[in-house]
C-alpha cells in the first residue's frame, strides 16, 4: 500500500488528461511517478492500433510528474488547491523507440535542477524495466490567478 493519496490528489488534471497511474516517491528534489501502457489504463484514449504509447507522447507524461511533485509541495505546504504549472518548453527530448508498447510498466523521474518562485527547470526521463527510454528537460511556469483568468479569456474570444 503507497503511503500516498490517490494521483489526482497533486494534480489539477481530471481523466482522461490524468496521464500517471501512482506517485511512488518524492522528496525536495525528486519525483518517481508509474503508469502502465494498457488498453483499460489512464493512457487508452491515446494509444495507437497496436495498444502502444507514441514515444513523442511521454513529454506530456514527463510535465505531469513534475505537477505531481508540485503538488505534493503544495500540499505539504498545506495548500488545498493545486495550482496550475504550465509547460513552457523541452531541450534535448530523447527516445530509444517509436513507441512504448503496450503492457510496459513505465518508471518516470524528475529532478529539479533550478526554481525561483514560479520557473522551474528539471531533468526528466522514462524508464522501463531500469532501462531509459526516453529523456528531456522542461522548463514550467508556475502561473497566478490572475494570468489563468487572463490566458482563459483570451482564449474565448
């Protein structure tokens, strides 16, 4: 039994855009996330005819584990709220195949590089079986309310 809440606890993502199965350890600079390639999973919606993950898809996988690790500290920081962390961009993305096929059990770390009070950089890989598959860096931004209201507003119009 995980000594964690339920994934979506440190997610402002709701299905079918919740893309981890568990958090499986974290701490100041570290976060170790799990989800499984499965046809009834979290990742369904998005799997190809052969029930495989498109590799190029793990950037998402790999920004949802830093909101994960986010949203623990906010949590810890007795935050009920998660605030949103967007993705600003990626440097370096990696990957060894095309695709992570299905049934693979896929182990995703992020370690915090550098942060201010809202930027944050971090080192970002997905493993299977302790082996890489795939790795990149991401930068996120840490948005206000007021810049979420902002950005949603302008998106209607």
């Amino acid at each position: 039994m995980s000594a964690f809440l339920p994934i979506h606890n440190y997610l402002p993502h709701r299905a079918p855009m919740l893309l981890l199965d568990e958090l499986l350890a974290v701490d100041e600079d570290t976060c170790h996330c799990r989800v499984t390639v499965d046809r009834r999973g979290v990742l369904a919606p998005f799997l190809n005819a052969e029930g495989a993950l498109p590799a190029w898809f793990g950037l998402e996988v790999m920004a949802q584990a830093v909101a994960v690790w986010s949203g623990w500290h906010q949590r810890q920081a007795g935050l009920h709220e998660i605030a949103l962390r967007m993705l600003l961009g990626s440097r370096r993305f990696a990957t060894e195949q095309p695709s992570f096929a299905d049934g693979s059990a896929l182990d995703v770390h992020v370690t915090l590089l550098a942060r201010d009070e809202r930027i944050g950089g971090f080192e970002a890989d997905i493993r299977c079986a302790g082996r890489i598959l795939a790795s990149t860096r991401l930068s996120t931004c840490q948005l206000n309310a007021q810049e979420l209201a902002s950005l949603f507003e302008r998106g209607s119009k």
